[in-house]
C-alpha cells in the first residue's frame, strides 16, 4: 500500500467534499477534473462508469464515487480512505452550523451567500450534465442517445421517477448486452 497515494486520495476527497455545495452532482464533475485530467488515475469512459453506477446506487452520490474510486486507486482501504475524506467536511461543516443554527437561520448576509451559491452549483450542475451527453453521443449508439433523450423527456415532462427511468435503462441495457453477446457468439462461430 503506497501510503502517498492514499494521503492524495484523503485529501483529494476531504478538498472536494469540503467545497462542494449544492449536492452530489457538483462533486462529480470537480471529481472529474482531479481524477481525470489532473492526476489521471481514471479515463474518461472510467469516471462516466463511475458517475452512472453511483447514480443508480443508494445512498448519497459522493460517498458512492469515493467508494469506486478509493478501491480502484487502493483497494478496501483505499475505499475506506476515501470515504473517510469524503465524510468528514460534511460532518464538521453541520456539526459548526448546528451550534450557531438560530444565527445562521437569521442571518441577511449568510442567506444572500446561499442565494448566490445556487447560481453556481447550477452552473456546475450544467457542466456535468452537458459532459455525460457529450459522452453518450460520443459512444455514436443510436439506441443509447435515444434512451438519453427519452429519458429526459419522461422525467422534465412528465414527472416520472428517476428510479423508474434507471431501471428502465438498466433493463434496456442488461437486453442490449444480452443480444450483441449472442450476435458475438454466433459471429465467433462462423
């Protein structure tokens, strides 16, 4: 165990965790910057495998990254690590707001902060969700790119649940697999 590499993995995750506002899809995409393009442990088509699986997964989007991350860079304690990291700025950051709630709820300035963070969470959020389509369509799968924007439409429009539209593709996909392994097989077999 290369005790360097699980430090910057500590840290990583404590940094990110510690700056990220405004939910789980924020921390992806600055997860993507250090992972991929800044210490590029993981490649692309690894962090939207990444991003997919904790999105379907339960519990909260970041410690589900963490987990994956952490045991492809250093196995169970890499995960252990890395969910340490990710865990402990929320813990301490709730943990101060907790004492001095009354102040916080009160307070003018820290709610035009709040109000002014959401601008840039959703700016955030934009990025990722135009880096996932771009990913999708890079894969130059009709069906996948089909599935995205169908996807799309039942949840904008028409409210269906997330979870719905996940196992949908999951099934949709687990039938995909299915059919291009049997055409392999039988193109094998010629």
């Amino acid at each position: 165990m290369d005790a360097k590499k699980l430090w910057i993995l500590f840290r990583s995750m404590f940094v990110l965790s510690a700056c990220t506002f405004g939910g789980g899809f924020v921390i992806v995409s600055l997860m993507k910057k250090k992972y991929v393009e800044e210490l590029q442990w993981l490649g692309e088509d690894e962090m939207l495998d990444v991003t997919a699986i904790t999105q379907s997964s339960p519990g909260p989007l970041p410690v589900n990254a963490s987990v994956i991350i952490g045991y492809r860079m250093a196995g169970i304690i890499g995960s252990l690590v890395a969910v340490f990291g990710t865990i402990l700025p929320p813990m301490i950051i709730i943990s101060v707001i907790s004492l001095f709630y009354e102040q916080f709820r009160t307070n003018y300035y820290i709610a035009i902060a709040l109000q002014v963070m959401r601008a840039g969470v959703a700016a955030v959020i934009l990025d990722v969700v135009i880096n996932l389509a771009v990913n999708v369509c890079k894969t130059k799968r009709l069906l996948y790119i089909v599935m995205m924007v169908i996807a799309f439409i039942s949840v904008y429009f028409f409210d269906v649940s997330a979870m719905i539209v996940i196992f949908v593709c999951i099934g949709i996909g687990l039938l995909d697999l299915f059919f291009n392994a049997g055409r392999t097989r039988k193109g094998d077999a010629k």
